[in-house]
C-alpha cells in the first residue's frame, strides 16, 4: 500500500506527462439495461484505458482508445466502403474521451468469476444507459484500485479547483459510488457480485483534515461494507436576489411556478410552488423583472436581451436567463397554470424587451408586427414537424487531421503565440476559386492553402498592409474579389475609401474613392459567387444608402443611377448586405429589420420588421429562399419564399409578402439551460459571430455555422426545418474563435481562426451539447496551423 501511495504522487507530480494512469488491456461495451435497443453494444474489442490531464487546470478527462493488432488497421481502411462494416472498424472512431466529473458516476466492481470493470453513466444517452470497461485477465486488482483512487482524486480537483492534497476523507467520499450496482455487459442474467471497493465501515466518523496518502484511501476502499453512507449531494443553488428597484408601471403581474436548473442532475428542480412574476417600468427604457415567492424574494433582475425569453405553449412554460454581478448564469423556468396566463405574460414581457431594445413604445408598433414578434420567440411545436425517423449523425472526439507543418511539441522559441504589438487574428477570408484562406492579424494577412485531404498549409505571409501612401493599416473589413485576384479592404480611419490589393504581389495598388459625402459602411458582391468571376462592380452601404460601386469610373467610383437613398431623418442604421446567385438584395439594419431589393435603385419589394436585437451579419441562400440574421444572442431564420396568394412560388425579392402575410420568422437560439452552462463554464456572455451557410455553385445549403467564445455551433438546416428539438451541434476550443466559415464547396470542413491559430476541422467532429461537451476543453489536435515568428513578423512575401 505504500508503494500505491508513492505511485499516485509520482503519476500527479509530474505535470509535463499528460497521461497519469492507464489500464493497457481491456474491452469496451455501451450498456442500456432500461432501453429496447438492445442490452449491450460492444464499442472496442480491444482498447486502453487512461486518465489525461486536459489543457484547462483541474480538468482531467477518461480517454478509451483502440488497440489495433497488426494489420488489422489496415484491413478496417480497406473495408471502411463495404456493405455491414461494423463501427469497431470505423477508422474515425477509435477514441473516446469522457470529461471526469461527479455526473458521470464513475465506479468500479469485481465479479464473483474475477472479472475486473470500471463503468460511469453515458450522459448523452438515454436514463440507465452506461460504459463498461472490461479489463483484460492480466490485469490485477490493485492496478484498478489505484485507477479509481485517481479518478476520485480527479473529480475532486474538478469540483473544487484545488489540488488533491487539500482534499479530506469526507470530501472524498461524496465521489464514491460504489453502492450503485453495475449491469453486466451480456444479454445473459447478470452474476452475483461483490464491490472491489467498498466504503469503510466508520465512515461517519472520518475527521475534517486533509486526505495526505492514497495509503490510507486504498485502506479505506479495501475495508468498506457493502452499503455506503449517504453521499454529499451539491444541487445547483439559487444566489441572493438583487434589490428590487421602484416601478413606475406594471406590464405584467401573474402567478406560477418556479423551477431552476440544476447543473449536476442536468433537469430543472421545483423550487417554489407559487411565485408572482411583475414586469415593470423602472426608468426610461429600462425595465424588470422580479419573482417573488410568500416567503421570499428568488430573484430580480433588469430586462435586456441576455435573458434568452423562450416561450412553450405546449408545456406552458417560459424559460430564461438570470446573470448575478460576478457573471454566473443561471437557467429558470416559470410554468403557468394556462395559455390566456402565459399570454399576458408575454405580452408584458416582450413589450418590456421590445422597448429597451428599440427605445420605442410597443403601442406604435402595428397589430401585425406585434404577433410577428411574438411568434420569433415561442418554440415550434413538435406537431407541427413531420414524422421522420431518427438520424444519428456521426460524432467523433478527434477528426483525424493533422497539417504537416503543425507539430504539437514544437518549443515556444519555434512559435509565436502573441505578437508583439499585441495583434490576433481577426477577420477570415474564404477563397472559392484557388483554395485558399485569408487570415487578417492587425496590418498582416496569412494566407493558407486547402490540401486535397482537407488541411490547411501554410503559404505564405503579407506582412505589410499599408495604403499607396505607404501608411500601415489594419483592415477591419476584408472580400475576395475578381477571381480571388484581389481582396478589397477597407480602414476604418478612411470611411469614404476603400482599397484594392493585388494578391499576386501582396500589397495594396489601387485607393478608390467612393463619394465625398457618402460613407462606406460596409459591402458586398455583385452576386453571391462573384468573386469567382471578372465582375468589377460590387455593392457599398452607407447609414441610409444603398448603392453600386464600379471601380473604372474615373473620380468618384459610385454610380449615380444606381443609389437608393433615405432621409437622413430615417435613421435606418443600414449594417450589413448579401446577395443571391441572381443579384437580389437583403439589407440588414442595426435596428434588427431586414429589407429585400431585386434591384438596385428603388424601393424594396419587402420589409421585414425588427424581432428588437442589432442585426450583425447577414447572408442568403443562394436560390434566395432562406435569409439568415445574425444578432448577438439568436440567429433568424427566414423563409423568403411566398406559398400562398396571388404571389404564391415568387419569393420576396421579386413581389410583395400580402400585408398579412409576413415570412414566419425561426428564432435559433442555443436553449436557455445550455446558455447557462456555456456561461457557467466561460463567465462571458452569447456574443455569436456572424452565421454562414455552407457554400458551392452546386450545393444547396443544408448547414448553418457560428461560433460564441470558444464554442463553435452548426446547425443542421434539415432538423431546423422539421422542428426537431435537437438541431445543432457544437465544438469547444481552448481560446475564443475570432472568425469561422465553411470549407467552399462543402458543408463538411470549417476553417476556424482562433487568436493565434488558423485550422480546418471535420464537421463530424462536432458533439451533441452535452454538460460533459460543454465543460470539455480540447487536446491540441486537427489541421491547426501556428504562425511561427518568421511567418507573422518580418517575413517578406
């Protein structure tokens, strides 16, 4: 026992290793005892079993990995296409990683025939459903033991963000969960079977002082008796509420119940039976929301857009987001007694949203933009979906690719991970006519290359961005342009110009002036792919004007006939522009409304009305169908196609939507539970980047991608459209993503630019959300690219 001891304090000490502990042999099986799938499912018929350290302090996850024996890696590749391959030859699934953390329940057992097994709950799966680690004949008791010790020891330093030396017996054993029986992984009846650990028998008794060797918890698991004492249990609890500020007026005042999220058990627990839930006035714009209960007040606070307000008339609820001062999130579900109480609600509470959001009072807004509002922020109900069968889409932890130039053990003095002058990467580029990628990074620019098996190499470096004049600048706005010849950039410090760069010499050659006294706000192609063509013109947007720009005028480079103009007064806060393969329009504002043009030069064929928040980004489905909005929290979804009346088959861009008829609008937004858990692990709030179809002159859009801090999100056009409850999935890095697109030409590659990397990652690689994907921070892997010093610093072209 005291060679365990010293065993466990050399595998944590050394910090460099990221592997501690591993069970070399074993086999792994998915168990669902309760599901009419089927009772087992053999994952790995021969596997290794480890614990890692991750690159987040504290955070340490199980890794399953496949053992292949010789040649047989090979023979799965060449069977991969064949009819009946089975998924243990499946070369894309041969890891699996678990983030280890209480939910999981991980635990270990010794049957009555010797077989040793390691088992924790599958928490995407269905209730019961778990993973069984069989380990291998050769494996002795004792090297089990000390891997559960570890895993224990881990979920400790995860819980409580402190090392395992200041942990004590009882904090301990709140992660011992060796009582819960572990199913076998056979069809057969299960066998009689005995704990290889269990509690110990004066547990009750354990002092309050630190844990110092595994000596004594290996003691402890060797002496326990088959029934453990009752665990700590540390249920989501719900913070102070804030003071509640005076009320000018009363928007809305009804009763419910109130349930909050709780984060261990992943469901939303009762806390009071009956609360009143007030919206009200509090000053000019600003509003609140107070939840009272008879004994308390549970929680208060301002009404803004962060609260993520979902409504579900199905199940009468309403659910949303509460953020204390410190930044911690929390998820809270108000159920009310029937439809008409949760309609006057909403009412109120929109209203109250609207209002901050626009500075404008609700009553001026139409009975029709009312409801169209409205309707943005309830789910679609399920029976409005047509039945289909469930699609499992393929996951997998790590998608395999690997840019040659990118070596995980390279030394800080071969890598620059911050520039000097303080610069990260920015904006992202996306060529569709040579395969390649544009990263801006302050006044340089990265170029990458596609490779034929998906990666990303690097090219080269234009290291200086700088105006004819020979004035350094960093662009804020970047579009490929001409055959992806050129790349037009705009600077922010020169609003009525932009600038021409030749890619083939890497510097800026051409300074276009649009007009003396309209500015440039932002801009857009001709039509949605010509950058593959020779087009010169493009569009330009300023506050209140829409416009062509042609670059062979002489003088000023806007073109007078084809200029759309609104009064000043307006106030349109016109934002962001994109176009369909035939040249329509889709105008988004900084008020949230979205215009839709066939042509330049008049006025537009349809106005769709604000649902409150800043449009940030904008694009449109090549065929024109669908436009999609970007604000900072939700994303919208429009179905541009009109299919009913007179205009029915005609989309928006050419006719007029009937005045009561409005395109209904789908609201993606991440839910409210999985906010708070993003929240929870990143303490920032949604902040989403602008959303993208995935683009091809012969594909159709089936994906939708965007990313907020460190998560990237697709969305699954196909799930959205049939109202499925489970559209999108998501991948976690290390670091925020600063800019993220589709590979052209596929849905099934996105280039990423984190601050200081560029990469290219397999859409497959993608995970349900999950409270073990969302805590989860990767391992450096995929088709990552660094800039090395002499790639971002004085590199010449």
């Amino acid at each position: 026992m005291f060679m365990l001891r010293n065993a466990t304090k050399y595998l944590f000490g050394n910090a460099s290793k990221e592997c501690i502990i591993e069970i070399p042999q074993g086999k792994l099986y998915l168990v669902r005892p309760l599901s009419p799938k089927g009772t087992s499912e053999l994952i790995f018929k021969d596997a290794a079993a480890s614990i890692r350290r991750t690159t987040q302090e504290y955070h340490y996850e199980i890794v399953i990995q496949r053992v292949y024996e010789e040649g047989e890696a090979e023979l799965a590749a060449e069977g991969d296409d064949e009819d009946g391959a089975s998924d243990t030859l499946d070369s894309d699934k041969d890891e699996k990683t678990f983030l280890l953390d209480q939910s999981l329940h991980f635990r270990s057992e010794i049957r009555e025939d010797g077989e040793k097994v390691i088992a924790w709950q599958d928490l995407s799966g269905d209730p019961g459903d778990l993973y069984e680690f069989i380990c291998d004949e050769s494996i002795k008791p004792a090297e089990v033991s000390t891997f559960e010790i570890v895993a224990i020891e881990c979920q400790y330093e995860r819980k409580y963000r402190k090392p395992k030396e200041t942990a004590t017996d009882r904090q301990l054993q709140q992660f011992n969960f060796t009582e819960q029986p572990i199913p076998t992984a056979s069809p057969l009846a299960s066998p009689t079977v005995k704990p290889l650990t269990a509690p110990p028998a004066k547990a009750q008794a354990i002092a309050d002082t630190p844990a110092a060797s595994a000596k004594e918890r290996t003691a402890m698991k060797n002496t326990r008796k088959q029934k453990a004492p009752d665990r700590e249990k540390t249920p989501t609890v719900a913070p102070p509420s804030a003071m509640v500020p005076s009320s000018r007026e009363t928007l809305a005042k009804e009763r419910a119940e109130l349930h909050l999220f709780d984060f261990e058990s992943g469901s939303f627990i009762l806390q009071d039976p009956s609360v009143v839930a007030t919206v009200s006035e509090t000053g000019n714009w600003q509003y609140w929301l107070q939840i009272s209960g008879a004994e308390k007040e549970w929680l208060g606070q301002r009404v803004i857009a962060d609260l993520n307000p979902v409504f579900n008339f199905e199940y009468l609820s309403f659910i949303f987001n509460h953020y204390t001062e410190d930044g911690s999130a929390y998820s809270w579900l108000l159920r009310f007694k029937d439809q008409e109480t949760e309609e006057r609600f909403q009412d109120g509470l929109m209203r109250a949203l609207w209002e901050q959001l626009n500075e404008t009072k609700w009553k001026k807004v139409n009975k029709d933009d009312q409801q169209y509002v409205l309707d943005a922020f309830q789910d679609l109900a399920m029976e409005d979906a047509p039945a289909e069968e469930d699609e499992e889409e393929e996951e997998t932890e790590d998608d395999g690719q690997k840019s040659e130039h990118y070596d995980s053990d390279e030394s800080e003095d071969d890598v620059v991970t911050r520039d000097d002058d303080g610069n990260v990467n920015s904006k992202l580029a996306v060529g569709y006519k040579h395969d390649r990628s544009f990263v801006v990074r302050g006044s340089k620019i990265g170029v990458f290359k596609h490779t034929p098996n998906n990666n990303l190499e690097f090219s080269t470096n234009i290291s200086k961005v700088e105006t004819p004049g020979g004035k350094l600048f960093s662009p804020n706005k970047v579009m490929l342009h001409s055959e992806d010849n050129n790349m037009i950039l705009q600077n922010k410090e020169n609003p009525n110009s932009l600038y021409r760069m030749d890619l083939e010499y890497g510097k800026v050659v051409d300074e276009w002036k649009v007009h003396d006294d309209i500015g440039v706000k932002s801009f857009a192609p001709d039509k949605k792919y010509a950058q593959m063509t020779g087009e010169q013109t493009f569009l330009g947007l300023s506050d209140n004007a829409l416009y062509r720009i042609d670059p062979r005028l002489s003088g000023n480079k806007l073109v007078d006939s084809q200029l759309k103009q609104y009064a000043a007064s307006s106030k349109n806060a016109f934002s962001h522009a994109a176009t369909t393969e035939q040249g329509y329009i889709a105008v988004a504002s900084e008020k949230g409304d979205i215009r839709l043009f066939d042509r330049l030069g008049i006025n537009a064929k349809t106005s769709i009305p604000a649902l409150g928040e800043a449009i940030i980004g904008l694009d449109v489905s090549a065929d024109g169908h669908w436009v999609l909005a970007t604000c900072r929290t939700y994303l919208m979804l429009l179905d541009a196609l009109q299919h009913d009346g007179k205009n029915e088959g005609k989309l928006g861009f050419e006719k007029s939507f009937a005045k009561d008829s409005k395109p209904q609008p789908r609201r993606l937004a991440l839910t409210p539970s999985h906010v708070a858990q993003f929240q929870y692990e990143t303490k920032a709030p949604l902040s989403f980047t602008p959303a993208r179809f995935n683009t091809g002159l012969d594909d159709k859009e089936t994906s939708i991608i965007t990313a907020t801090g460190p998560f990237i999100i697709t969305w699954n056009m196909k799930k959205v459209l049939n109202g499925r409850k489970d559209p999108y999935t998501i991948k976690r890095y290390e670091e925020e993503v600063k800019a993220d697109d589709f590979k052209y030409g596929s849905d099934k590659n996105v280039i990423v630019a984190l601050p200081n990397e560029v990469n290219m990652v397999a859409k497959q690689s993608f995970k349900k959300p999950t409270r073990e994907s969302i805590a989860a921070t990767p391992r450096q892997s995929g088709a990552r690219r660094r800039l090395g010093r002499d790639e971002v610093v004085n590199s010449p072209y």
